[in-house]
C-alpha cells in the first residue's frame, strides 16, 4: 500500500472517525471486507439513511449494494482523505453544512458541495445541476 493511504489510515484511526464508520456498519448488518488503498468495504448496510450509493466515515465505505465500481470506490476514497484532512468529526457538520449550501444554491445536495465536487461528482454518480438563478 502506498505511504499516503498508509498515513490516510493511521489518522483516520487516531481521530476516530474509522471506529466510529465500523461502529455504524455493525449497527448497520454490514459485512465488512479489506478493500482497496486502506479502505474497508462494508456491505449489505441494512439502513436508507444516508440517501447514497455509498457513504463513507473514516476509512470505511458503506453501502446496501453487494459490490462496488471501481469509480466509486475512487470517489468514496477520496471522501476518506477528506475525513483525515478535517480532523475526523468535524467533517460531519461541515459536510452537512456545505450539502445545505448545495440545495440552496442549485437544489440538489450533492451539485454543488465542496466535498462532493473535490472527490468527484461523476465518479461519484451525481449530476452537474445548474445554479438556481441560471435556470
């Protein structure tokens, strides 16, 4: 595994937010699994809360799906960089915040969020919605 994913995975460990994404896929049903670059997938996620494909928390990739595309892991991996570089936690009310932006702006919670549009909105699976005082 390359050094970057290698220090991704420490830190996501040292913040927590990696034990708290296995948390939530034991609650969940989940099978979990190594995947890819440090990250763990975690299948079969019984709940529809979040409304994604995937969702990430830590190094760990959730979803009710039974496999991945290589895109998405791609996407939700960059989410879990994205989980490092924000000190773990507080990634969820900044995340949160930046999707109200998003709705805001253009109607839709993933167009226009910074951490949607940083890890690839289509890789991602998410439209390029227009700005609301565009349309």
């Amino acid at each position: 595994m390359n050094g970057r994913y290698r220090f991704r995975r420490v830190v996501n460990y040292a913040n927590l937010s990696t034990p708290l994404g296995l948390l939530i896929s034991v609650i969940g049903g989940a099978s979990r699994q190594s995947g890819p670059d440090g990250l763990i997938l975690a299948h079969g996620y019984r709940y529809r809360f979040p409304i994604a494909g995937a969702f990430t928390v830590g190094n760990v990739v959730l979803t009710r799906r039974t496999e991945l595309d290589e895109r998405l892991i791609l996407h939700e991996g960059r989410h879990a960089t994205q989980w490092a570089w924000c000190a773990g936690l507080p990634m969820l009310p900044l995340y949160l915040l930046s999707m109200l932006v998003s709705v805001i702006v253009c109607g839709h919670q993933a167009s226009y969020n910074v951490f949607e549009r940083l890890a690839g909105l289509d890789d991602g699976g998410y439209p390029h919605a227009p700005l609301r005082w565009r349309r």
